[in-house]
C-alpha cells in the first residue's frame, strides 16, 4: 500500500500552482480566484467582460492575468486557453464557475431561455474542460473542479432549463472523471445551494427567500467564501483520491 501521508498539504497549499476559473470576474468565480491566489497559486481569471476579469487579475497581483472569453464559442475558449497557456505553461488546477440561471414555468419558458442556459452553463463547461483537459492530460497531471448546483439533485420550482443544465453538468463530469483519472486528471462538482453574493442577495431578498431558508435544516444560505474554501479543498493535493464526487454545500436542503 503506498503511503501518502507524508505528502498531504493539510494547509490546502496551491503555491506554484496555475489555475483557471471561468466566470471569475464575479460572484463566487472572484471568490475561488481571490481565495486560491491567497493560497499561493497564481490565477487566469476568464471572463466573458474581460474588463472585469483584468481588473479582479491586477487585484490578485503575483503575475495573475485577465482573460476575456465566451465559454459558449469554441473558437475563443481554444484562444483564451492558448494565451494562458503562452503567459504560464501549463494549467494545474480548472474552476468552472461560468454559468447563468434564467427561470421561469416551464410552460412558459422561451426556446431562447433554455437554449441560453444550456449553452452557458452545460457547453460552456464541456468546451473549457475539452481545451484544459488536453493540456493536462499531456502533462499528466490536474485538477478540475465544474459548478453545479444543489438544482443537480432536486427539482426546484420554476428551473426547467437550470435544473436540466446542472444535472447534466454532474454527468459530464462523472463521464470526464471516468476517461481521465487513470491518466493523472480528477474531475469532481462542486454544488451550492444559493450564495449571498451581489446577485444572490437581490434575488433572494425578503419572504422568498425567508421561505426557502427555511426549508434548509441549517437556516441559512451559503457565503461566497464558503464555496470558495471548498472549490480550494478540491483543487488541492488533499482531495487526491476524490474523483467523480458531487460535493453539495447546500445547509441539508437536499436531504429532505
């Protein structure tokens, strides 16, 4: 049996590492990139406002870099990965955290509206993986960590296309973490329930999200950091042996 203890950073240590998050201009992608750089790596903040993405990349200083993207275009998901690719030389450690939720009855529910959130939040996630995932699987070595969402688990009320999007990122990755693994590459989900980011806050504001507080057995929603420190666990050398996983940070509110 081989002996791994020894080897373990129990401090969650990422420095030297280079890590990519997608949607890391904001909400939880800036937290992971805010929280990984503190942790020593240093970070490729992709953003479809590549303003913003340079912006929260000077922030983060170190030498980390702002990246403009559309995760739904191939053509610049294979550009945005090259140029990180030419300023670091390789990628260690993937956050997909670039997703969009437009809700509403299903019954009502625009072409337009779900074919957005799929192609956001599903191809989007499959495209970075593609182009990173080649990279590491040359190197042999890398972490990759996709956003679902406890909508992977439950139907929620009025997350036809949300739902359906993030139930098929969990099977995307489990698929990913199945080819991969076995040459050096792990692939796991990471599933919040909602987090009090900017948007998250606003959305959730008042007796709706009184009423869904409720529901979770730990009385509260998530705070970005929270989700931050568990997308750090799974990028670090300490979740080795975790592969195909959906970790849910959602208070409870799936087991009932």
């Amino acid at each position: 049996m081989k002996d791994v203890s020894g080897s373990i950073d129990l401090d969650f240590g990422l420095t030297g590492s280079v890590a990519v998050i997608t949607g890391g201009a904001s909400g939880i992608g800036a937290s992971i990139a805010r929280t990984f750089a503190a942790k020593g790596a240093l970070v490729a903040v992709l953003d479809l406002d590549g303003s913003a993405a340079a912006a929260v990349a000077s922030e983060l200083g170190d030498g980390s870099l702002g990246v403009a993207c559309d995760v739904t275009v191939e053509s610049s998901v294979t550009a945005a990965v090259e140029q990180v690719m030419e300023r670091f030389g390789r990628i260690d450690v993937l956050v997909n955290s670039a997703g969009v939720a437009i809700l509403g009855p299903a019954e009502e529910l625009s072409v337009t509206a779900f074919d957005t959130t799929l192609a956001v939040n599903l191809r989007g996630t499959f495209l970075v993986c593609q182009a990173v995932g080649r990279h590491m699987l040359r190197a042999g070595r890398g972490k990759i960590v996709n956003l679902a969402s406890q909508a992977a688990t439950v139907a929620l009320d009025q997350h036809a296309a949300y739902c359906a999007s993030k139930f098929a990122v969990v099977g995307l990755s489990k698929v990913l973490a199945s080819e991969w693994a076995g040459r050096g590459v792990t692939v796991n989900t990471l599933s919040p329930t909602v987090v009090m980011t900017d948007l998250g806050r606003k959305a959730w504001a008042g007796p709706k999200g009184d009423a869904l507080k409720s529901q979770i057995p730990t009385g509260r929603f998530a705070e970005p950091e929270e989700i931050a420190a568990s997308a750090l666990f799974l990028a670090s050398n300490a979740s080795d042996m975790i592969n195909g996983a959906d970790l849910l940070v959602d208070g409870g509110y799936t087991i009932r």
